[in-house]
C-alpha cells in the first residue's frame, strides 16, 4: 500500500514510538515533517535521517512543546498530525512543571496549530492505558479491560501518580478541545512498550525491561506489564488515519503478563542472563489477573506481535546498542 504524495507530521520524532512511526510511515511512502526539540542534537535526529526514504521525504522541524504556535510550520499542508511528544516520568520533584504543564499545554499546543490548517483531516493522539486503568477496582480473575474504562484522577492524586495523572488531563483538553474546534480525533493508548530500539539513547520502558531481566528489578509495584511491542503501537498509529471509521480510543495491549513469566521466557532465550542477580523463576507461573481487550485494535488491522518475539527482538536490540552485554 503507498500513500504517496500525503504529507503527515509526527511530533516528539525522537522519541521511542514515535521513532518508529516515522519509519514506517516513510515505509508506506508518506511524505514526513517531524518535529524535534533541537535539529543540533545528533541524538535526536541522526538516528531519523538515516531512515530509508528520509532523503526524499523526510522534514525535521524545530519545536517546542511550551511555546505555542511553534508546531504552525511543521503542521502547515498536512493531512493528519500524530502528537507523540510527552514526558515520560514516573519519579518527579515538581509533578506541574516536569509532567502537566508540557502534557497538557503541548497538547493544546500541537492541536491549536493542527485547528488552523484546513488540510488536516485527523489528529491521532498518543495516550496510554494510564488513562484507562489506573485508580480503578480491576476485573477478577479472567475479566477483561476496554475502551470503556477511565482512570480515577482523584485516586491518582491519592497515591501520587504524576505521570498517568499528565496522561489523564492531556486526554482530557485533547478530546475537549477537539469537539470544540471541529477536529477529528482518535485516541491510541497503548501499554508498557517494549521492542526493538532505533533511537541511540535508553528510553525508560527498555531501561525498565533490561533491569527487569537483568536483576528481577520491578519497575511496576503488582509485577503485572500490560506489554506492547512499539511496531504494533506505531502501525495502529497509522491504521488509525488510514482507515476513515476509526473514532476515540484505542488499547494497545498485546498481553498482560507477569514479570515472572517475562523473566522465564528471557532465560529460556537468553540461558547466558541466569548468570545475573535475576530471581529464580520456577517453572509454574500465575496466570495474569486480567486481560485488556484486542477487538477493537484488531478492527483496524493491528495483527499483534507475539510475546516471545517482542522479548526476543528487544533483548537483540539492546544486545547491538551495547546496553545489554551478554
């Protein structure tokens, strides 16, 4: 399928999803304006250039989550905007300045500047399934999660959940504002992602992954990962544009598995990481509690990639940056 001669922009390109979104809209022919905090920062962008196709049809732009009207030139005869960018932080000294004022006010940023170009047909937004579960009572054994759910803000804030509060009020003025203002968006909000890496740097979802398998390091209290490999979240990015019957959110969850049963697939690929600090893993493990639903991300043609590849492929890709020695 080509999509030739259609011009996107994808926002927070650097980033971990969004790096692969680039590449595969690239792939499909698109014609990509990316936005990056800074075009002199090799790290952010060399990785972007060297893409097949970026020669052609590869724009890099300069932008700034806090200052509006900075996405107007990167946004300017597009026909979709994917807004990625948004800090990813679970340990925070000042909750506003570090995660709510650059989730929301970005947000509103990017979709004021999508809002005064007529080209733009659809704003897909990147959330998480911290807007969905989070603060909630969770299904007992072998219920399901979906769409329907939303997060308890209020709990949230009990517990001190900066990070999935920014996700919730980024959602929140993202859907506003785009019924206010005419524009048409669809939500993806995927799970702890995990997969092969095409940015130079450790993004915190691998970081976490390594010093899981590594250590037996929990990254989340209850042991339970709600995974996404980051090439299913990146082409139900795109599937979300593609296809014109797509609307509101979507979870993308390929399993949710415990830390256990991640640590025992990792050994049985890599027997070299039984030499770490990992816990022993006996070879009968808990079922997950829970499941989050595919249906309506499988509707669009997400065909999700199986665990033990997704592990495999991510264990390989920190292997060839040289964070995983093995």
């Amino acid at each position: 399928m080509s999509e030739e001669g259609k011009v996107v922009c994808v926002t927070g390109a650097s980033g971990y999803i969004a790096s692969w979104l680039v590449k595969l809209l690239l792939h499909r022919g698109y014609t990509v304006r990316a936005t990056v905090r800074s075009i002199d920062d090799p790290t952010k962008t060399q990785h972007l250039l060297a893409l097949d196709g970026a020669k052609e049809r590869l724009s890099l732009f300069e932008a700034n989550l806090a200052v509006e009207g900075s996405f107007d030139s990167a946004v300017n005869g597009c026909v979709c905007v994917f807004h990625t960018a948004s800090p990813v932080l679970l340990e925070v000294d000042d909750p506003q300045v570090q995660l709510f004022d650059p989730a929301v006010k970005g947000t509103l940023n990017v979709l004021k500047s999508a809002a005064k170009v007529e080209s733009v047909k659809r704003v897909v937004l990147t959330s998480s399934v911290s807007t969905v579960m989070f603060g909630v009572k969770l299904p007992e054994s072998g219920g399901v999660v979906d769409e329907t759910w939303f997060s308890d803000p209020v709990v949230c804030e009990q517990n001190k959940l900066w990070y999935q509060i920014s996700k919730i009020q980024a959602e929140d003025v993202a859907v506003k504002f785009s019924k206010e203002n005419g524009l048409d968006l669809v939500v993806i909000n995927p799970g702890y992602v995990i997969g092969p890496l095409l940015q130079p740097t450790l993004n915190f979802t691998s970081e976490g992954f390594m010093g899981l398998i590594q250590t037996g390091k929990e990254l989340l209290p209850d042991g339970v990962y709600m995974l996404a490999d980051v090439r299913d979240v990146a082409i139900a990015h795109i599937l979300a544009f593609e296809k014109p019957e797509a609307n509101g959110r979507y979870c993308v969850v390929g399993d949710v598995i415990r830390s256990s049963k991640m640590m025992m697939i990792a050994n049985k690929l890599y027997p070299n990481l039984g030499r770490s600090l990992r816990h022993k893993v006996e070879e009968c493990v808990e079922m997950a509690p829970y499941s989050v639903s595919k249906a309506k991300a499988e509707s669009l043609g997400v065909e999700f990639t199986p665990i033990k590849v997704s592990i495999n492929d991510t264990i390989e890709s920190l292997k060839e940056k040289k964070f995983l020695n093995l």
